[in-house]
C-alpha cells in the first residue's frame, strides 16, 4: 500500500474542474425522483462495544470514565445505536459481576471456553470487569445513542437474563420492592449504584451467532432431553431445538476451570488448600456429576466435616457448578499438576421462549431478538405459536481469494453488498412467510471478518477499501428498511500505547514510522486507540457521513451509464442513494472504482439556482490508505460550500471516494448573491 506518511493535499476528494488522467469520460447522469421509499432508521448508524480489556482501550481505568476523546468522537460520528457487551464475549458475560464499585467486581472470562481456544494467543485468563452495564449506561447517555443488550445465552440463564433487562430499564418506584423477581429490585439496586434513571436499551439479542458451534455453549453436550415444548423436534435439528426450547445436556471428562478462567492451564491443581473449580456449563442435574483427579474418580460430600486428611473427597454446589476439594487436614489436596475433569449432566436450562417470557415480563415495551440468525429451521420450529421481535443476522464480507493480486481482492470484497442485499430480501419474505407478520432483520455484526487478509495488505481491515465496503453495505440495510443496523466493530487498539513523549497528550512528530509499524495489531476499528489517543479510521468517518440520512425518506433513483467494475461485472462502479429531509435533499455517492474518477450531471427534485448544496468527501492517498497515531488523517473528510447557477448540478466523484451533497431545501432571498459555480 501507500505509505500512510505521503502528503494527501489535493487528494481527499476536491472537486475538480477538469477530468483527472484516470476519469471516465462517459456522460454519466444521477436522476432522483420524487417518489418516496421507507424511512431511514435512527438506529441504523451503529457499532459494537466490547465490555472487555477496557472497551479495548477506550475506558480509562483511573478515572474510571470513557476517554472523554473517545465520548467525543462517538458524538462526532453520530453513532446512534451501540451493542454490548459484544458478540462472542457476550456468552461467557456474567454481568452481576461486573457492577457495584470495581474495586469489588470479581473478574470475567472474555471469551468462553470454546472462544479461548480459538483466541489463545491473546486471551490471558480472568479479565477485570471495568466496563460493566453501568458504565455501558453512562456511555449511551453521554452519547445520547439507545443501547442493545446480549443476554449470556451459552453459560447463563433465564434468570439471568430477566434480571438484568429490570437493572438497566425499570423505573426506579417509589417503595422498595424487596424481592428480586420485581423489577423494583432492581432499579433500587442501580439507584444505590449511583444510576437512578433507567437506561435506554430497546434492543436485547438472546445469545450471539447461536447458529455457530464454536458459540453453543452448554448444547454442544450430547442431548439428554428437550425442553417443555421440544415434542417433535426433528433428529437432525437437535441445537436449534435447545436454542428454541432449552433442555440438558451432557458432558463427558470435561477439564473445569476456575472463576472467569476456562483456558486449559485453570485445570490444574495447585497444590494448595481449599481449591475451587467449576464446571464450564451450570447448573449441574444433581448426583449426575463424577469428578477425577488424574483420572482417578473423588467423591462427593455434603461437608469437610468428617473427612479425614487422606479423603479423597469434594463438596460440590449444583447451582453454580463449584467443586472444593479440603485443606489436607480434613479432606486431601489433589496434588500439584494434577489435572481436574468432570462428567455431568448440565441443566434443565431455558430455551429462546423461556428467555423471552422472562425478559418481556420485566419490560414489555423491549424488542426481544433471536439469536440462530437467518435459520430456517428456527423459524418453522418457532411458526406462528411462539413470538419473537427481531432476527439477528450478521453478513461479514470474507473473500477467500487472500492470496489474489490485491486489485482482485478489491473488487471481489465488493461483490458482497449486492449479495447480501438480495439475501436480506429473501430472509424478510421467508420470516413473513412462517411467522404469519413482519418481523424485522436487525444486522448487528457487518463489515469484513478480521481473517483472511489478503497477504499483499495485512493492514487491509484499517484501509478505505473498509469503509467503502461499510458504507455499500450500510447503504443496503437502509434501503431494505433495517430499523438497527451496528458495525463490528466500534473501537479496538491496533496501535501500542504511545509513550509519554512530548507535552501533555502531544505526540512527537519526530518518533519514526516504525516505532508503531512492528507492534501494530489489526483490529476491525471505526476508532482506533487505545486511550488516550484516539484516530478516526475510514469506516468510522464513512459512517459519520451516513448517519446525516438519519430519519430522513429515501427517494427512488436511477444512474445512466455507469460501467461495472472490471472484474467484478455484477457490480457498477457507483452506488447512489437519495433521501429527503424537512430542509434539505441528499445524495449519497460511493465510487469503489480503485482508479476511475466520474463526472455525472445530477437532477434532483427540488433544486433551483441560488441553492446552496454542501459536499463531503472521504477520500485519501490510496484505497489501502489508513489513519494512525502519527498520520491521523491520511484518509479524511474534505468539505466544500456552493451555490448552483442552475437547477443542474455537474459533480466530480474521485475514485475510491464517498460523496455526500445536501441541498439546502429553503430558497434564499432574491438579494442573495449567487457566490460559485459548480465544480465539473
């Protein structure tokens, strides 16, 4: 790619007056009609927030706060909608951990046992539970954006759940109710936290990516029996029955772990006394589980009582899946590097219905998802019987062709929004066909998964080709009338901290480029940290031109003469999307041409001579250009001011670029003087 440290004067998107060498000189016209489509949701303009390792760097663990750079970056992108507490990190969340003063918290495993394997070269045991629904609250009110919530569906439970939809959304009551199935309870509880006043969480997903083994969590045991309404549940559907339904499962010489800790080292003993492991998948049937220390069975007591030192003995909690073995006086220590494993019986757990009872009950006015995404299975098990307010889908962009030369690789990652257009059409058709009613399609995960990345680009996921795959998928969700729509993802720290050089948070222009290159880690960042520093990358700046359209209506379109791209012929090289608005009309142009600029005559309804029309223009010095700590705006948003001459708008859009125009719907006053001509 171009070096992020080349001069980008001139090349972040200016309109220009005569054709660049790379421009198509085809007579291009962008007409937009009168006739109306949906609404733009408010909630479209989204992101993911992890609750761990400090919002990966946005949180500030001193001040205990969101980095207030970080506060004001989210405001400034206009993201309207975050969902916490992430996607895979959500199913091993226990949110009652993660409230309350922190200096009281008890840590939290970041990824799940079945995550960490796949992530262990980055996860590191117990994580400290900074970021709990508290500060998630804060951070919605200091942003003014609604919040959707994951509910731990692999190792909690319907309780669970239910409790926590009460803690962030009850009302705080004038008396105290006193019991915890009451969401009084829990508002009390919150108000003692220091948050009397509800949160806005309209959205809450039961489970994340329920569809894929590596999130099954307790139902990837082998079946011992369904739920109360699993009769007749097809053999070959077994885990799409227990999402549906719930039941119990069993598991066979499975390591345990210790609190917040399931990677493979958590199932050695240690030698020493009073050692508590669990079982990954609570609760436990009770008198199901067998417990062996180095594969010899220990057996179960209700106290250390009576043991003697040489017992080989444990007391075992079948609600939260704790086994203790003695201190050596009473009852044996396993020895040092034994290993602990455990067969079981894990259950009776709720399936999506009983979690959708429970959360209902506590807020009917929540929209409650399911998590099996687009599956066909779930919705003729679930019908017209069994009510549901939303279905998750997350269509990434994954293009196997990593190895390609990367001008392949561009063009065939941008295949995917068309695709996945069509597709969500077909989903909503099929969802109104088995549920008998519209049900709408949130997208909660999008963009381009963070592997593979082609090998000529590791950076790739950072670059403007990320966000003008962003802002051509967000373009589709929106004209497919998606009411919430979240970007995976919103921060990450693909940049090491930053020393303390220069004065005060300045950064020493003098530290060489590869000073950060070495270090550099690649995550999926419309921000990118971590804090106190923070870069507004490609897809977050794409995304803070779109979130304009906000509440607006669509307006139909059509675009003359547009060549495809080269090699991918399916797709024209221009995207357009119009919207109109109380005052103003926009238009929304994204080029994923990696070379071709165009000129196009544009007609939109409404215009006049005298108008004023503001531009933005995301553009930088290469599709693969990115920002960091020390080129922050490598890639960035150039804007412009004008008045028309005449109804007709000549427009200049650079290659690798995203466009936005607003007209100006108020016509000035005739003494006005018309003070440009427009650029083309």
């Amino acid at each position: 790619m171009l070096g992020a440290g080349l001069s980008v004067a001139g090349a972040l998107g200016v309109p220009a007056m005569h054709p660049a060498a790379h421009e198509r000189r085809v007579p291009v016209r962008i007409v937009v009609s009168t006739r109306s489509g949906p609404a733009v949701s408010k909630d479209a303009f989204g992101a993911n927030l992890l609750w761990s390792y400090g919002a990966a760097g946005a949180f500030d663990a001193a001040t205990r706060r969101f980095y207030p750079g970080f506060v004001a970056m989210v405001r400034r992108m206009g993201i309207t909608a975050i969902r916490y507490p992430g996607g895979e990190t959500a199913d091993s969340f226990q949110w009652e951990r993660a409230i309350g003063p922190i200096a009281k918290r008890l840590a939290n495993e970041p990824y799940g046992v079945q995550g960490a394997r796949l992530a262990r070269l980055v996860v590191d045991g117990p994580v400290a539970s900074l970021v709990g629904p508290d500060e998630f609250g804060a951070l919605l009110s200091a942003t003014h954006a609604v919040g959707n919530v994951v509910v731990n569906f692999a190792t909690g439970t319907v309780r669970q759940a239910a409790d926590l939809v009460a803690y962030m959304t009850a009302p705080l009551s004038p008396g105290a109710d006193t019991k915890p199935s009451q969401p009084g309870y829990w508002a009390a509880l919150r108000a003692a936290n220091g948050h009397p006043a509800p949160y806005d969480v309209p959205y809450w997903e039961v489970g994340n990516e329920q569809l894929v083994p590596a999130e099954f969590g307790w139902r990837s045991g082998s079946l011992v029996a369904l739920g109360p309404h699993g009769a007749g549940c097809p053999a070959s559907e077994v885990k799409v029955c227990l999402y549906a339904f719930g039941g119990t499962t069993r598991f066979s010489h499975q390591p345990v772990g210790t609190l917040a800790d399931e990677l493979p080292a958590a199932s050695y003993s240690d030698g020493r006394s009073n050692q508590r492991f669990f079982v990954y998948y609570p609760p436990v049937v009770r008198r199901s589980e067998v417990v062996m220390v180095d594969g010899v069975q220990w057996h179960q007591v209700a106290s250390f009582a009576r043991a003697g030192r040489d017992s080989t003995v444990f007391t075992f909690n079948a609600a939260s899946g704790a086994i203790t073995f003695g201190n050596g006086d009473h009852g044996a220590i396993p020895p040092a590097g034994a290993q602990i494993t455990t067969s079981y019986e894990s259950g009776p757990h709720g399936g999506f219905v009983e979690f959708y009872r429970a959360m209902k009950r506590m807020n009917p006015q929540i929209q409650v998802c399911q998590a099996e995404q687009p599956s066909i299975a779930f919705l003729k098990l679930m019908g017209r019987r069994f009510p549901y307010d939303c279905v998750e889908d997350h269509p990434y962009a994954a293009p196997r062709n990593s190895n390609a030369p990367l001008r392949t690789y561009e063009q065939r990652l941008m295949t995917y929004p068309q695709r996945e257009g069509a597709f969500l059409g077909r989903l909503q058709r099929l969802i109104r066909h088995y549920a008998g009613r519209n049900v709408p399609v949130v997208v909660t995960e999008y963009g381009q998964l963070v592997k593979p990345m082609p090998q000529a680009d590791p950076h790739f996921i950072l670059s403007l080709d990320e966000a003008l795959l962003v802002a051509a998928q967000l373009r589709q969700w929106i004209e497919h009338g998606v009411p919430l729509a979240e970007k995976y993802l919103l921060t990450a720290s693909p940049f090491p901290a930053l020393p303390p050089v220069g004065r005060g948070d300045a950064i020493d222009p003098r530290l060489p480029a590869p000073y950060w290159e070495p270090g550099l880690r690649i995550g999926s960042a419309m921000i990118a940290g971590p804090g106190p520093h923070f870069v507004a990358e490609p897809s977050g700046e794409a995304l803070s031109m779109m979130s304009k359209l906000a509440g607006m209506t669509l307006l139909r379109t059509s675009v003359r003469n547009v060549v495809p791209l080269p090699l991918a012929r399916s797709v024209p090289s221009l995207l357009v999307t119009a919207a109109s608005g109380t005052s103003r009309r926009d238009l929304l142009v994204i080029n994923d041409s990696p070379s071709a600029s165009y000129t196009a005559a544009i007609t939109m309804p409404g215009t006049f001579a005298g108008q004023l029309v503001r531009s933005e223009t995301l553009n930088g010095t290469s599709a693969s250009a990115y920002n960091t700590t020390f080129q922050p705006t490598a890639v960035s948003i150039r804007s412009h001011r004008l008045r028309l001459r005449s109804s007709e708008l000549s427009w200049r859009f650079p290659a690798h670029s995203v466009t936005l125009l607003e007209f100006d719907g108020r016509r000035p006053a005739l003494s006005r003087a018309i003070s440009a001509a427009p650029p083309g």
